[in-house]
C-alpha cells in the first residue's frame, strides 16, 4: 500500500473507470459504516450524465452523483456565487465552468479556496484537501478522461487497509494512502 506520510491529513483515494468499479468501491465504504458525508466524489458532468442520468440513480452512490446536480446552472460561474453554493446545497457543488460534480468534504475545501480554487482549478482543491499534487494532476486527467475519483479519510489504519485492497481488487487506479 503506497502510503501518504502526512498522518494528520491521510486520505485514501482511488479513480475508477466506470460506474460498476465505482460503486463496488463506494459500497465498501458503506459496509464499514461511511456514511455519503465522509466520501469525496469528483466526476466530470458528462461522467455524471453517462453513468448517472435522471433515471438510473437507484444507489447510494447515484443518490451521491446526483445530489443537487440540478443546482448547477443556477450557480453561475461567479467566485460569489460558488460560496453562495454551499451555503445553499451544503457539500455538493456543481461548477458550470469546470464541467465538474464535486461531492463531500472536497467540495467544501474548494468553495473555500476561492478566486484561487478557481484559478487552481481541480488540482489546487484536491491538494488543499490534502492529497499530494504529484497524485492530484494523476486523479485530474483521469477525470477528464472520464473517470470517477472517491476519496476518505479513514477512520483507521484497519479500514485503510480494508479499503484499499477492496479498491484495488474493484479496478481502483492509482490508489492511494
């Protein structure tokens, strides 16, 4: 298990490939008792909208995909109004400009970075919410091509090791810890 030497900020994230993979990786989460608030999501819209459309969100992780993803346009592509974002959907964000659905903590730390999140743009924010960069711009073009990243912050070393050998065996790429 490769690891992330930061303990203070471990996380232990993966992209998948398609929706399958995904939700393999998402309900393991579930079984160890994450709830869809611990659980950072990114995928592209079109991602969203291959593997996630209006009628085939029947899961924990389509529920999670989907949240508040019609807010989107009304967001607007304004620094002002992705702060106004979270207050209004919480922790889900849907970023017109980016083409990005951002769920969980993440979403959060983004809103947060402002003007520089923006300018940053996916990179910035997931190496503000503590992944390394060098796995951040690995998890970014993976996303643009497509992929689906998931990200937790373990609660502990045992469900760091179950996850991320759950993840690996589900097709996760690049994960890591």
């Amino acid at each position: 298990m490769e690891t992330n030497t930061n303990v203070k900020d471990r996380h232990l994230t993966g992209l998948f490939k398609d929706r399958e993979s995904a939700e393999k990786a998402y309900d393991s989460l579930s079984e160890r008792g994450y709830t869809k608030d611990d659980v950072n999501l990114v995928m592209s819209d079109d991602t969203r909208k291959k593997y996630f459309n209006d009628d085939d969100y029947d899961t924990e992780l389509g529920d999670k995909a989907m949240e508040k993803a019609g807010v989107g346009s009304a967001i607007g592509g304004t620094i002002g109004a992705i702060a106004g974002a979270i207050a209004a959907i919480g922790t889900t964000l849907a970023i017109p400009g980016l083409g990005l659905i951002i769920a969980g903590p993440v979403a959060a730390a983004f809103a947060g970075a402002g003007a520089g999140g923006l300018a940053g743009g996916l990179v910035g924010a997931l190496v503000g919410s503590g992944i390394p960069e060098d796995k951040a711009v690995v998890y970014e073009k993976g996303i643009k091509d497509g992929g689906i990243f998931m990200g937790v912050k373990p609660k502990n070393e045992e469900d760091a090791r179950y996850l991320n050998d759950t993840w690996t065996q589900n097709k996760g790429e690049s994960v890591h810890y």
